[in-house]
C-alpha cells in the first residue's frame, strides 16, 4: 500500500512540476504589452451612435481622434459628458478659447441621447 502511495505523490510532484516549469511560458504569452496610444478613433468608435455622430460632425471632414476622459459617463451611463481639450481634428487646432474649453453634455432619453447643453469650462486636471 505504501508504495502505490508513493507512486501517487511522485506522479502529483511530477504534474505540479511541470504545471509550473510551463507557467512562465503561458504567462509571457499572456503578457503582451499593449500599446494605448493617448489619442485613438476607436474612443470615438464606442460612443453611443447620436453622440458618436455629433462629434464627427465638428471635426468636419477630418477624423477625430479623443484621449483618455474626453468622455464621462455618469447616471450609469444615462449622462455623457465630453472634454473637448482631449479632442484632437486632424487639421482644427482646438476647442479650446480664452475662457475655457468646450464642453458638452448629452443625456439618454426613450433609449437615444441628445444634446442637454453646451459650454465653456476650465480642465479640472
């Protein structure tokens, strides 16, 4: 009995060695470095489709390209609200004027948002 209980350990020993020699491996696979570059069109991407579309209309016939924050959600996502200081439209220079930069508010109405105000405000950064 004694020896079928050390062929059990050694064969357990034997898998948890090897569940960690190829763990290293399983983690640099896992472990890419993702590149999140400051100003990307895929935050415009995943606005809701009438504030997507609002935002593509002021940059015209440039691709606009937004950083981190340029979009708040607040009331669980029913309030949207977008820093137009992280808006960049390839070829306009900013949204920005002496007394602050502009912002807009959208709100999530029967299911689709519309614009509840606009205006200029400093960065709270």
């Amino acid at each position: 009995m004694r020896t079928v209980h050390m062929r059990h350990s050694a064969i357990a020993v034997g898998f948890a060695l090897l569940s960690f020699c190829n763990q290293p491996i399983a983690l640099a696979r896992g472990s890419q470095i993702v590149r999140d570059d400051p100003l990307n069109s895929e935050r415009i991407e995943h606005l809701p489709p009438e504030v997507r579309n609002a935002v593509i209309r002021m940059c015209e016939d440039h691709p606009p390209r937004a950083g981190h924050y340029f979009a708040t959600y607040f009331e669980n996502s029913r309030l949207i609200r977008l820093h137009f200081e992280l808006l960049q439209c390839d070829g306009r220079t900013t949204f920005c004027r002496s007394d602050g930069c502009l912002r807009q508010e959208f709100g999530q109405t029967g299911g689709h948002y519309r614009l509840l105000k606009s205006y200029y405000g400093h960065s709270t950064n």
